[in-house]
C-alpha cells in the first residue's frame, strides 16, 4: 500500500449543545445561510433594484422557509417516498437528516410566484436575485456536510488525496465481499478512501457558480438571463459531481451508474434552456 491517505477527525456533529437543544453543523449553516442573504441581499438590492425595499425581508424570509419545506418535503417524495408510506410521521423527523435541492428549487420557485403576483413585482427580477444569492448557501451547505462527515464520494484508492471518513463503514462492507484488494485496505485503514466530493461541490456549485452568474449578471442585465444561466450551470455541474458522488446506502442508482440527483437535475437544464431561448426571441427581451 503505497498511498497515505487523509484521516478524516471524527468531529462531534452537533456545533453547540446546551441541555437537550443541539445546533447541528449543517443547522449553523443554514443561519450563517440566512445572515449572508440578507447582507449581501440588501447591498445588491440597494444598487440593482431587484424588489421594493419594502418587501425585501419579506421576499428573504419567505424564500427560506420555502426552501426549508420545499428541501424536507422533496427528500421524502424523491428519495423516502416508500418510508413516508409505512410512516407519515417520517416527514416531520427531521432529526434523521434529509433536504433535497430539487424539492427546495421548487419550494423557492414556488414563493418567489406567489410573492411576485401578491406584491405586484417582477417574478424574473426576484428568481434573478434569488439566484445570486443562492450560490452561497449551496457551497456553506457543502461544507456543513464535509464537516458532518457525510454524503463523502465513491471509493478512490490510487489518490494520495483520498479521505477516509470514520462513518463510511456500512458504506463500505457492501464492497468488500468480493473485491480481496479492498478487504485489505478496510482492515489496514478501517474503511476505504473517498473522493472528498463535498469539497468538489462546494467548489463548483458555490464558488464557480457565483462568479459565473455574477459575471453573467454584470454582462447581461435583461431579466431572467441569470435564472436561466443558475439552472443550467447548476444542472451541469451536478451532473457531473454526482459521478465522484456515493449515493445513498438505500437508494443506490437508478439505471447503471446514474443517480437521482443526476436524473432530477436534467429538467432543470431542459427548462433552463428554454426559458433562455425564449428570452432571446422576445420582442420585449430588448426593452427590459
């Protein structure tokens, strides 16, 4: 075994504990989520004009407790629907873990229609203001999760940059059973090395896609370029990551190697594209 690989610590999960109440690591993340949107939010709203000033807290606090139901309720329909059969009380246990991107998009998207008809505001000025926004929360998230030791990537183990995380090993006895090079490996390392795909995501999808979309923005102001650039850019790179990605233990793939985060990710690049094209045939497109 010439490769030394990277022991990940076994960091306590929850961030803070005083009594009974615990702030999880990926708790801390949302708030520090919540914090960044409304400073970054308010100074780019104060130059651009996205909403009225005066809906501005409104639009940010909505958005969140969309993206909060809309993540919770999408993990169950997408990935624990069976669960949610056998248990309705699963969606509100939200102590087990579980938000889905795809059900928080829709629960965002979904705001940002009701909000932008009830305040009589520009639905693409808002999801173009969302957008930018959103890059942030989706790398901090990342990191939140590299830092609780979870969704870590496939088996790597001819990388020196390969990490071991201590919580894999119910991932990682599936693989053994027949594969004698891996057996020697979990009983010299105690599990198997990992893509540090976390890192991976919040690489791409936080800080390459707030510079992307930030640049788009600044280069082309007509509304919902940036909307459409969000969705296909994030679509993109999730696709991708997801190959450096381990899927969950109950979930596994749903055709050869393709997982659910890939296969709900086409959509969005599908409507992406068509909201773009759209925008560049429209007489209006040229007035905004």
């Amino acid at each position: 075994m010439k490769n030394t690989y990277i022991l990940f610590p076994n960091i306590n999960p929850n961030f803070i504990s005083i009594g009974f109440i615990s702030i999880k690591w990926y708790g801390l993340a949302y708030f520090i989520t919540l914090i960044f949107s409304l400073w970054y939010g308010k100074k780019i709203n104060k130059k651009n004009k996205f909403v009225n000033k005066k809906y501005f807290y409104n639009l940010i606090y909505s958005c969140f407790i969309g993206l909060i139901l809309g993540g919770r309720i999408g993990y169950i329909l997408f990935y624990k629907f069976f669960y949610f059969l056998k248990d309705k009380f699963y969606l509100f246990k939200i102590w087990n873990g579980g938000m889905s991107f795809h059900g928080g998009l829709i629960g965002i998207i979904l705001t940002c229609f009701i909000f932008s008809k009830k305040n009589k505001q520009s639905f693409l000025k808002i999801t173009d203001f969302i957008s930018l926004l959103s890059p942030f929360g989706l790398g901090i998230g990342r990191l939140g999760n590299f830092i609780n030791s979870e969704l870590w990537g496939r088996i790597k183990i001819n990388s020196s940059y390969s990490f071991l995380f201590p919580n894999s090993l119910q991932y990682d006895l599936r693989e053994i059973e027949n594969n004698p090079k891996l057996k020697l490996i979990i009983e010299k390392y105690g599990v198997l090395p990992r893509y540090p795909s976390q890192l991976y995501e919040f690489f791409f999808e936080g800080l390459i896609l707030f510079i992307l979309l930030l640049i788009i923005y600044k280069k082309q102001k007509n509304f919902g370029i940036t909307s459409s650039a969000f969705l296909i850019f994030y679509g993109i790179f999730r696709i991708f990551l997801e190959f450096f990605r381990e899927p969950d233990i109950d979930i596994g793939f749903f055709y050869k190697n393709y997982t659910a985060g890939q296969i709900l990710s086409i959509p969005m690049i599908v409507f992406g594209f068509i909201l773009l094209i759209i925008l560049l045939n429209s007489k209006k497109f040229k007035k905004l």
